[in-house]
C-alpha cells in the first residue's frame, strides 16, 4: 500500500544564478515536481506519508540569487531536470522497502522550521593529516578476500538488506548494490552514494576528529538533489538533520570544508567550500584542464546555485555565521592523475574530497587507488554502528 505523504517539496521554484554576485531575480513555476498517488491508495495504521514536494517562497534571509539573460534551456533548468528524474527515482525504490513507523524518509517535510543553533564560530578546527589521525585499512590480503567473497556471492544472501540505517534519514541498501557498486563497475547511485557519506562521516567522527571538531563535513547528496531541483532545502527533515544533530550544530562553525557530492548529467562531481579561504572548489574526476574549460559555465551555474543553498540553510539553522555569502571565488582544481569517465565518476569524485587537504590531494589518485577504496568502504559498510540490516557473518569476519 503507498499513501500520500508530506514530503519534500521538489516543485518548481527557480533561483536562477551566475557569477554576477549581487544583482538579484527569482521567478516561480507551478509545476510540481512530484505529485502521484496510486490509484487504489488507502491510509493505514503503519504507512508514512509520501513525500510531497510543495515549495514555499524563500523569506529575506535568503541570499542573493544571481541574474541570468538566456532565453534558452539553461543550465540550470537542465540541472533541475536531472534533479527532480533522480528524485522520483529515489522516491519510486523507497516505495518498494519496509520502511518502520516514524522513520525520516528522502524528502519528507517538517511542519516547522526547528530552532536555530545559538552556537558560535571560536577557532577553525585542526585537519587530521595535521593531527597525525588516520582510519585504519584493510592489508592487501584482505583486500583480495573481500573481493573474492563478494565475487561469489549467492544471489539469496544478495537480495537481503545488508543495509537499513535511520539517521539523518532512513536508508536501506541490498547487498548486489553494494557488490555492482563497490566491487563491479556498476555507476555509483544516489542511495549508495548517501551510505557512502554516511559512512565516512562516522568514521571520520571515531578515528580522525574524536575530540576536536571537524575539519571537513560532508553533506549527503540529499541536499544538492534539494537545491538543483529548485526546493527549500531548510524544509527537509533530512537536511535539517544534517545541519543540526547534536555534533554538527557543535561543530559545524569551527568546520573549515563542507562538501557536497552532486550527481549531473555529465557524471559526479563534489563542490567544497573551504570557509576560512572563501572558495568554491570544484572536484570533477571527469575534466583536465581542456575539458574544464568546456565545463566552466555549467560549474559556475551549478556552484552559485548550491551556494545559495547552502548559505540559506545556514541563516535558517544559525542564529549568527561568521563568513558572509558575497564575494567567493571559485577553484578548478585538478587533482587526479588519470581521467575518470562519467561511470567511474561516482567513487573518484569520493576519493577526490577524501585525499583533499585545501591546496592538493594527500595521496595519488589514479585508478587503481580507487579500486583499493572502493573495496575499503565494502568492509566499513559491512562494520557500520547502529546499523539493523543483515551484512554476511562471513564479511564482517574477514574485515573486523
């Protein structure tokens, strides 16, 4: 049974941007991004609402949009294209899972905004590369093993939930996900990417920044999917989470880089704002110089529009922010030594921000080291805390 559910608000709402900061326009669509119900729907006791996606006219302490003159298909009206398909698509495989009473589901509206952090910004905090913190990997032996294990996987154990997590939003993964993702060459999807950051975030909160703040916070492509589908992102549960859980709201002032792994049309690529330098870094595993000259427009748009919508998350969630929106630049940073294509974009644009220390990248990216990787979150998937999803027995004991 699927009901009608509040949910986020993917409609139509348009913040056009360019680089032309300080000059404002805004116009409204009332298409709705997504608004079905099935035929025989029917409420019941333990079904959640589905997410509805209505939007509401940002308030003035949103920042300034950015003008755009092209009477042609943008690219943002492309961007918001691409946006709303991979959010019906992420709405459409939640229909099919067990998904408990009262979980926070992918877009799924708040009735109201919660209350802004009173927190303030002390110092920004110490990198873990400076720190001498690191998270322990897997040896070469076990490397190997856990890709013969999930090589031969059976399809029965493949189909189960290996995954079913419920902050900052639930998510349930199977197991032949992981294995064409991580393993094969399957592209990276949106769900398996959200574990992913979910993952290194845990992560980076036991083994490189236990006691300090954090240096870098990554946002679940949640967020960016909001934005580029011209949705309030601030009205999520799931992005409200994010922002404000009990660490983030502590820490998210004293945080240096914040990172958002979008997917586009042309493959994955993560934007990182590094707040004490006020710059946009763009890190596109896909592009050399040659090809980000091509891509430049489409970055500039795609950059000035997330960053609106990030420093609108930040006036809703914070009383005060220490870094105003006006006047960043943006960086093209090439960082990998080999090109990845738009289907091995997904797991070197995680790489990418991973290595990433603001000025260049800790260790080599290149292919083969994005193979090792992919093969290290396997077992940090297969080890995720709080986590009621059934991973193999046998995994668990290879990589603990």
């Amino acid at each position: 049974m699927s009901t009608t559910h509040q949910n986020l608000a993917l409609s139509g709402r348009k913040l056009d941007m360019s680089d032309y900061e300080g000059e404002t326009s805004s116009s409204t669509s009332k298409v709705p991004f997504f608004n079905r119900t099935t035929q025989d729907s029917v409420p019941t006791t333990h079904s959640k609402k589905r997410p509805r996606i209505n939007s509401l006219q940002a308030n003035s302490a949103t920042p300034p949009s950015f003008a755009t003159t092209s009477n042609k298909p943008s690219t943002l009206q492309l961007a918001k294209t691409w946006a709303d398909t991979i959010a019906c698509g992420v709405l459409m495989f939640n229909d099919d899972q067990n998904i408990p009473d009262g979980a926070v589901t992918f877009a799924q509206l708040s009735d109201q905004l919660p209350t802004k952090s009173a927190s303030r910004h002390l110092k920004y905090a110490t990198d873990h590369w400076t720190a001498r913190a690191y998270q322990p990997k897997l040896s070469i032996d076990s490397l190997a093993s856990v890709e013969q294990f999930m090589n031969k996987l059976s399809e029965d154990v493949a189909r189960r939930p290996w995954v079913r997590h419920d902050y900052p939003r639930f998510i349930s993964i199977n197991g032949s996900s992981i294995r064409d993702q991580l393993v094969g060459d399957t592209p990276l999807d949106h769900e398996v990417c959200s574990l992913i950051v979910r993952t290194i975030l845990i992560n980076d909160n036991i083994f490189l920044y236990p006691s300090d703040g954090f240096w870098r916070i990554f946002f679940e492509p949640d967020l960016p999917t909001c934005i580029l589908a011209g949705e309030n992102p601030w009205e999520v549960r799931s992005i409200q989470n994010q922002f404000l859980s009990q660490r983030a709201s502590t820490h998210l002032l004293n945080c240096k880089m914040f990172i958002m792994p979008a997917t586009l049309q042309t493959g994955w690529c993560a934007y990182a704002w590094d707040m004490e330098r006020k710059l946009i870094h763009i890190l596109n595993p896909c592009a050399d110089s040659t090809q980000y000259s091509s891509l430049k427009t489409t970055h500039d748009c795609i950059a000035g529009k997330l960053h609106v919508g990030l420093y609108s998350c930040l006036f809703k969630f914070f009383n005060t922010w220490h870094v105003d929106c006006l006047n960043w630049k943006k960086v093209y940073d090439i960082l990998a030594s080999e090109v990845f294509t738009k289907d091995e974009s997904g797991l070197a644009m995680i790489q990418m921000p991973c290595s990433f220390n603001g000025v260049g990248v800790s260790e080599v990216l290149n292919k083969v080291n994005v193979r090792i990787q992919k093969i290290n979150l396997v077992a940090d998937v297969a080890k995720l805390i709080h986590n009621a999803g059934e991973p193999p027995v046998e995994l668990h004991a290879i990589v603990s």
